[in-house]
C-alpha cells in the first residue's frame, strides 16, 4: 500500500510540510504547485529534499485550463506544458495532474478534447511522463469522472491516463459503480477526501470543508471499493482543502491522514477480498462492551475532596491498592457497576498528570473481548502504546494514549479480576447507594480544531459511529457536540469542542490545560427515587431557574404535578419525536468546570439533553470561580 499526501493538505512551508509527511509515514507526495513557487529553492533541491526525508514525488499539481481551447490560446498551453514538464523533471516526477478546464474559451467536445490529450501524450512519452487528467466537480465542459474517462479512452495513449478523486465524483452524487468498468492499469493515481453534508456551491465547499476519510458524510469506502475492483495497484492519495486543518499542526493532522487511509483500505479490504493494493494486516474495529473504570489523579488533600463527592452520589470506598496509593470507589453490583479509581502515588503518570491539570480523570478503561487485539489494532493506526512499570503482583493491562494525553486501557475476560488481584477490600461503612447502574456516557471536551482527531481516531479503533454534530449554545458562545456511539449504547462519549475560553467548555480547557474528561453520566432506572436518595446522602445539586420549568409545561403539556416533580428536584426534561424520554440531574461544577450527571432514559431515547445546555451551563457558571479570582 504506498499513500501520499497533497502539500496542500498541511500547514507550514514546504521544508515543514516535507518533515510532517514523512514522520507520520507516507511514501510519497503530491506537490502543489503553489508551495513551489513559493519556496527559496531550485527545483533540483526540491527533488533531492523530498527524496532525503524518503518520499517520492507522486505528481505535480496542478496543470489548469488546457484542453479545448481555439487557437491561439491552444499553442499557450502545449507551451505552458513544456515547461510543466521541464520542471517535472528536475523535481524527479513524472506524472502531472490536468483538471478539468473552466476557462471560458474552452470549446468542449471529447474529440476535441482527446485529440488534444493525444498531442500531450505524445509530448510527454518522448520524456518519459504521464499525463492524468482529473474531472473537477465544476468543470466547464467535463465535470464527471465518466465524460474524463471516455476523453482518456479515445485520445488512447500508454501515457495519458485518468485521475480519479473521491469528492468530485461523490459531491456531484455520480454512481460509483461506473468507476468497476474502467481498467485499473489506465487509472494512474486515485485522490481522497472526505467532507460533511453541506448544501453549498460545489467549488466552495471542495476548497474550505473537505476532510480526512472517516471525518466527513461522504460514502468513501464506497467509492474505493469500486477503485479496487478495477484491479488498481497504485498510490492512495489525499487531497485535502480545509481552513482549519491550514491553521493546524502539520503534524498531526499529517498523522490524522495516514491513519484514515489505513483505516479506509482495511475496510475496503474486508469488503473487497480481491482487493490488489497490499493493506496492513490489523484486528477488525473493536467493539467496546462497557466503561469498566474511570481513573482519576488528585492530591491527598484533592483526594479527599472528591471522596465527599463521591460519597454524596452514593459511592462507597470499597478498596485499596495493596502496594500503591490508589483508592477503589464503587457503586453497584459487586464485580461490576461502577469503578471509580483514586490515584494519589508520588510518581508516575498519573502524578504527572496532576501536576499539569490538577485533579483530572486522566484513564479510561473500556471492556473488550481481546484487550492485545484492541492494542494491535491501535498501533497499526498510529496510537502510541502505553506501559509503566508495574509492581509486585500487578497485571499487565494492554493500554494506549489517548489524543489528548490521558491514557486508555482495555480489560478482557482474562484481566477481569483485576480487582480481586490488585485491591484488597476495605472493612469500613458501606454508604447507601443511590441506585446508580453504570455510566452512561464520558463527556470529553477540547478546542474545536481537534475534534475531527478525536472522531477520527475513536471511529477507526472502536466498532463505532459518530452522531450528527449539535450546536450546544451557551452564553458566551458555541460549542460543538458529536458524539460517538457503540453498538447498543456500550460506550457513549460525548466529545464537546469549544471555540472560545468565555464558554464553560473553553473555561475547563484553559483552566486545566488541555483537553480531558470534563463530566461522567451515570445511569439510573428511575430518577426521581435516585434523587430522593441523593438527598438523604447530602447531595448538593445544581439548581434550575424556575422560568426553566414553567417553559416546560407549557412545551411538552406536561401535567401540573410531573412537573412540580422535576421543578422540586432540579430535573431537566427532554423528550424526543418518537416519545423517548430523558431525564438529568446535575451537580454543581466543581473546580474550573468538572460535574457529574444523572440521567435516565425512557421509551428509547438517544440524545443527550441538548435543548437543556444552555440552562444547565447558565446555572453552573453561577458557581464557578469568577474570572481573574486566583485559587486559593
């Protein structure tokens, strides 16, 4: 499998674009003409630059305007293409992209247009280079890969061949079937991007909204599937224009672009069983059947602090590690439940992780039918594996590192006992539960810009599939929300992306530094009696504007006592068109923006609430630390 990467795709200038795309592991590039010319150097020291960082050039792009033209503009551009081919050739490429012209002189017809391409093809042969011709999405005369193909087919030259990309034939919503009929030998590179549904001028989203395969609404695999059946062998590449991966780290979003092609041709391998492009053997996507612990790191004193918290929703101290500072909090069945880890050591990675964030919970572990598969998998995507050194009796629990640094392990049936082995009960008062049975989602929130990172990287290991992105309003601002969902609601991860530190979710970020978990959801099966329990452990609750409630009624024609229920104990209400039913309870922020939730679901509700976001983040700034108030 050799992929590549258009410059275009990354920030930075070609020295820094070079370096990226070669440290996340491509093998070749694509380069744009325009990060040519705007670099300081010789065309010759382009070539040998890209060849010392070990890439190839796959081709030169991109040749605009050529075909169909009247004379004398016809001339113009076999000039124009002589000295494209000179340049070729001192860069070390030999294949040049030709998109599809828009220029208005263009004359259009595919005679003409292949009697021209049958020119250029002999033009280039007698240097030894390719010429692919692309058909842009709005092409003045040739905005289908079918009408380009044909032009191919009739100019009939060893050296002319088509270019195939993903976003103008699925933007235009062409059947990809068309593409199993073309000879794979004759397709010379195959481009890929992905993007979100959008209803826009076709030029104007390709060039502001496309994304890596994964990220976007398109039917990606769908389309390289029918590549693959052509027999194609050749270079899988990106071609990505997107403002905001222009402003971020060439690095990772480099790194974000060889995974999603991983990710994609194991998919298409899987469906494609005749598939002629050597994939990488990995596990299949896992299917995650649980959270079976959070970890938190704290202080001693932190610690303490969020042992209350803990007890006032019904956790019970039910364990100690036996040769490490690290507490066991459960709330449940026996076995179960739910885990709640206290980490308080003075080394390792979790101390480093207070010492960065303060108080966190900087560990998820996921129940998985195969934690080493789970690990191989990760890696042949590019994760980082995580190990420390283990302690006496300590199990080997496979993890990896999560993208915003926290740390992910995986539990299987053979490391289920990992309480028993690691913890030795503790002999003390057990608090009364507050009927709480598992956690139902694990909110994550970080700046906007990477959270197309985060889908990525969860929706390429993980058996799982992102929901529509809302827009959660809250008073200083929006916040983008997608969650991520496991097959029969396993695991459910709300990935929250703030766009300015006014916001709860940019106030958490800046005030933590970075990205992390910024509250858990447990579930209940009935709210109103876990509320009534909450209130005997000493619970404090979030409070709810009573004009919340009185909009309620009237909204859903609630009766008057229902919702007399919910406005006495802080409950937020949403129900959903098909009559589902969903029910939270919320603490108080605590630090710079942390909280627990309460829900329940009825009648199969599938969201998160979000119409109440906006009163639930208005009543918890009222308790955060105002602005500029140093801690104390």
């Amino acid at each position: 499998m050799k992929t590549s990467i258009a410059t275009v795709s990354i920030s930075g200038d070609l020295r820094e674009k070079l370096a990226a795309i070669a440290g996340a592991g491509f093998d070749g590039v694509e380069i744009f003409e325009n990060d040519f010319l705007a670099f300081d150097g010789s065309p010759a020291e382009v070539g040998r630059m890209v060849r010392d960082h070990g890439l190839e050039i796959t081709l030169l792009q991109p040749f605009r305007d050529f075909e169909g033209l009247p004379e004398p503009q016809r001339s113009r551009a076999f000039d124009r293409a002589e000295r494209k081919f000179d340049l070729m050739q001192e860069l070390g490429t030999d294949l040049i992209l030709v998109c599809s012209s828009v220029s208005q002189a263009a004359l259009g017809g595919i005679d003409r247009a292949a009697s021209d391409f049958r020119e250029l093809g002999e033009r280039a042969a007698k240097r030894g280079l390719r010429v692919g011709y692309e058909a842009l999405a709005w092409g003045r005369h040739v905005s289908d890969h079918r009408d380009a193909w044909e032009i191919v087919r009739r100019a009939d030259h060893p050296n002319v061949g088509l270019i195939l990309d993903s976003f103008h034939t699925l933007a235009r919503k062409i059947d990809v079937g068309s593409i199993r009929s073309i000879p794979g030998d004759r397709i010379f590179i195959v481009q890929l991007a992905d993007a979100p549904l959008i209803e826009m001028d076709l030029l104007y989203w390709s060039r502001h909204f496309r994304n890596m395969p994964g990220e976007g609404d398109l039917p990606v695999v769908d389309f390289m599937r029918a590549v693959a059946a052509t027999g194609y062998d050749g270079p899988i590449s990106l071609e990505i224009f997107n403002d905001q991966f222009r402003g971020g780290s060439p690095k990772s979003i480099s790194v974000d672009g060889r995974r999603s092609l991983v990710n994609l041709m194991d998919q298409v391998r899987r469906a494609e069983p005749a598939l002629q492009i050597r994939v990488p053997e990995m596990p299949d996507r896992i299917a995650v059947e649980g959270v079976e612990f959070i970890e938190f790191a704290a202080n001693e004193q932190e610690a303490a602090e969020l042992g209350k918290a803990l007890a006032s929703i019904g956790f019970s101290l039910a364990a100690k590690h036996r040769t490490k500072d690290v507490t066991l909090w459960r709330q449940g069945r026996a076995g179960g439940g739910i885990n709640l880890v206290v980490n308080t050591e003075q080394e390792g990675f979790a101390h480093s992780s207070y010492l960065i964030h303060g108080t966190n919970a900087y560990a998820v572990g996921l129940r998985v039918a195969d934690a080493a598969a789970t690990v191989a998998r990760a890696r042949a995507l590019g994760a980082e594996t995580f190990e420390q050194k283990r302690g006496p009796g300590e199990l080997p629990i496979p993890a990896i590192r999560g993208v915003g640094g926290g740390v992910i392990y995986f539990i299987d049936g053979a490391l289920a006992n990992v309480w028993d082995v690691e913890f030795e009960p503790v002999a003390s008062a057990a608090v009364a539960d507050a009927g709480l049975t598992r956690i139902d989602h694990v909110a994550q929130t970080m700046n906007y810009e990477e959270m197309l990172t985060w889908i990525l990287f969860y929706t390429s290991i993980f058996r799982a599939a992102k929901a529509p992105m809302v827009d959660v309003v809250d008073p200083a601002g929006l916040v983008r929300s997608q969650a991520i969902e496991g097959e029969g609601g396993a695991l459910r991860l709300t990935l929250n992306g703030a766009e300015n530190r006014r916001t709860l979710a940019g106030h958490f970020i800046a005030e933590s530094f970075g990205s992390s978990v910024q509250h858990l959801a447990f579930a209940t099966d009935d709210i109103f009696a876990s509320s009534a329990r909450l209130d005997a452990l000493g619970f404090s609750r979030l409070e709810i504007t009573p004009n919340y409630y009185d909009d309620l009624e009237a909204r859903f024609g609630l009766e008057p006592d229902f919702a007399d229920r919910l406005k006495a104990a802080n409950i937020l209400y949403d129900r959903d068109a098909t009559g589902g039913e969903y029910f939270q309870l919320y603490s108080p922020a605590i630090g710079e923006g942390f909280f627990f939730e309460i829900v329940e679901r009825r009648g199969g509700y599938g969201g998160y609430g979000a119409p109440n976001a906006p009163f639930r983040i208005a009543a918890q700034k009222r308790h955060i630390r105002p602005a500029g108030m140093p801690r104390v």
